[in-house]
C-alpha cells in the first residue's frame, strides 16, 4: 500500500491547521494559497513565499498577518489530504473539499479554453450541468468566513470591510484548477504549440474570436424553447390573469368558445440552465447581468 512519506504527512498536517484562503490571479493558473495562523504566530515552513497579508478576524476587524503565499499547482496535493488532517481548520477543510469537487469536474472533462478579459489563454470549468451548478452552490453556501478572509482591495464607505462574494470565489478557484491542471511540461510539444499548454502568462488577442466560438452553445450566449399555455379548457377560467401575458380580457388571440393556446418564445442561460424568462420580457426589460443573455461578473 502506498503512503505518503512522514515529512510530507507532517506537512500537510501543518498547512491544514493554518486558517486558509484562496487569492485569484489572472491568468486563473496564476492564483496563490495564503496559509497564516491566527494566533499571530510564524506561517509554516513550506516552499513558497512569506509575506504581510490583508485579512479580517473572526469579529472582522482588519489586521496584518504573516501569510505563507503557495502557487496553487504546488498547494493542490496538500489540499487534498487537508479534510482528513487532524485538527483541520475549517477553512483548509473547505478549500480541500472544493479541491476535490473541481478535480471531479475536470474528470468528467467540464473544462474549456477562452481568453481573459486581458487576452491571457486560460482553461476554465465549464459546461456546467444544473447538477454541478447546484454542487458549487451548496458548497459555496458553506464557506466558512475564514474561508474568504481577504478583504477587497478599494470599495465600500469609512469603517466598512469588503469581503469576496462566496459562490464567485469558488468560482475563481475552480477555474484556476482546470487552467492549472493540463499544463504538464510535455504539454507544449503535444500541443504543438504555448496556447493552453504552456505555464508561463502571455497574451493571444489573435484567438479572441476563436474562443467566443467555443464559448457560445457552452457557457455564453442563450437557448431558445416553447411554453405552450392553454386556457379555456373545461373546468378552468377562460380567461387567467394570473398566466403571462393574461391580462383579463379576451385579447385578439380569442377566437371564439373552446381551448386557446398560446405559444411563448423562452429564453435559457447557457451558463446557468436555472435562469429563464420570457423573449418579450427580456428584451423590454433593461440589462442585467442575471439574465439568460446577461453576462455575470
């Protein structure tokens, strides 16, 4: 049976009691780990960097720490193991397990290529199925504080600490695994190419109408279907008030006595299937983002 080696078990068992947090970059793969302690004493011995990090505490008052900084490629084998450690931190325990719901993610092969809004090649997770959306939303509604501790930078009035949004955190961090994971050193030559294989951060403006192909019909753009409403129909109201576009009177689209149908044009977020809303509706009502052909921050 394969076990890890002991200065690698105690490692793990180190980083999981440090209170945890994940740090976005851009590109994605670029993103870090802060591990700190509580207690103001000195981070763990591990390779990365040290350095003084912004956080808040369990009251969220803002103070400085000394914070180990990882690479996420260099974090992922400890956060694996971080949910079974002893003594874990909640915060460790949740990004672990978020580590293993996006390794399950690129299992299943939701991931896809795209640029940044920087124009840096990045991997992100995706398509999501309602199934997996309803899974990082779970997952997200149990993000301890502590788990997105990192105030944001600039906003907010006098005295008033802006923390990450919980669901869009884990959403960074997710993408940052599938970015992060195909990048092997072989990965280039397979490629044949630096686009979507190689690690270091570069630009590729030249792709950008490539990758708003691959995104339409996956995670962008929207999905047309037809709500067929019936009224008239024996033992209910002719007329319903209460079915869109039913406003109470008869209307030009009745006919005379008997059933009358009503087709109506829907419109369905690629990105997210639980968003839906009438065509007509959609496109009298002003932009928002949360709409099917919104696009969400």
């Amino acid at each position: 049976m394969h076990t890890l080696p002991a200065a690698t078990l105690s490692r793990v068992s180190e980083l999981a009691r440090c209170s945890t947090v994940f740090l976005p970059g851009d590109p994605a793969r670029t993103g870090r780990i802060a591990y700190w302690h509580p207690d103001g004493a000195e981070p763990p011995s591990a390779p990365g960097s040290v350095e003084e990090l912004a956080v808040v505490d369990t009251e969220a008052h803002p103070l400085m720490v000394r914070a180990l900084l990882v690479p996420l490629r260099e974090a992922l084998p400890s956060l694996t193991r971080a949910r079974v450690a002893e003594n874990v931190s909640p915060s460790a325990a949740f990004w672990g397990a978020a580590t293993l719901l996006a390794l399950q993610l690129a299992s299943c092969g939701r991931m896809l290529p795209g640029l940044t809004g920087t124009g840096h090649d990045a991997w992100r997770a995706g398509p999501l199925t309602a199934e997996d959306l309803e899974r990082v939303r779970t997952l997200a509604a149990s993000m301890p504080p502590t788990a997105h501790a990192v105030p944001l930078g600039g906003g907010g009035s006098a005295g008033t600490v802006l923390l990450p949004e919980q669901e869009g955190l884990l959403r960074d961090f997710l993408d940052a695994v599938a970015d992060t994971l195909p990048r092997t050193p072989a990965a280039p030559l397979a490629a044949g190419g630096d686009a979507f294989a190689a690690v270091p951060a570069r630009r590729f403006p030249e792709l950008r109408g490539w990758a708003g192909d691959v995104a339409a019909g996956h995670d962008a753009g929207v999905r047309l279907s037809l709500r067929v409403e019936v009224r008239g129909l024996p033992g209910t109201d002719v007329l319903d008030a209460d079915v869109p576009g039913g406003d109470g009177t008869a209307g030009d689209d009745i006919a005379g006595p008997g059933p009358v149908f009503r087709a109506v044009v829907q419109m369905h977020s690629v990105s997210d299937p639980a968003v839906v809303a009438d065509a007509a509706e959609f496109w009298a009502a002003p932009a928002d983002p949360r709409s099917p052909g919104g696009s969400a921050p």
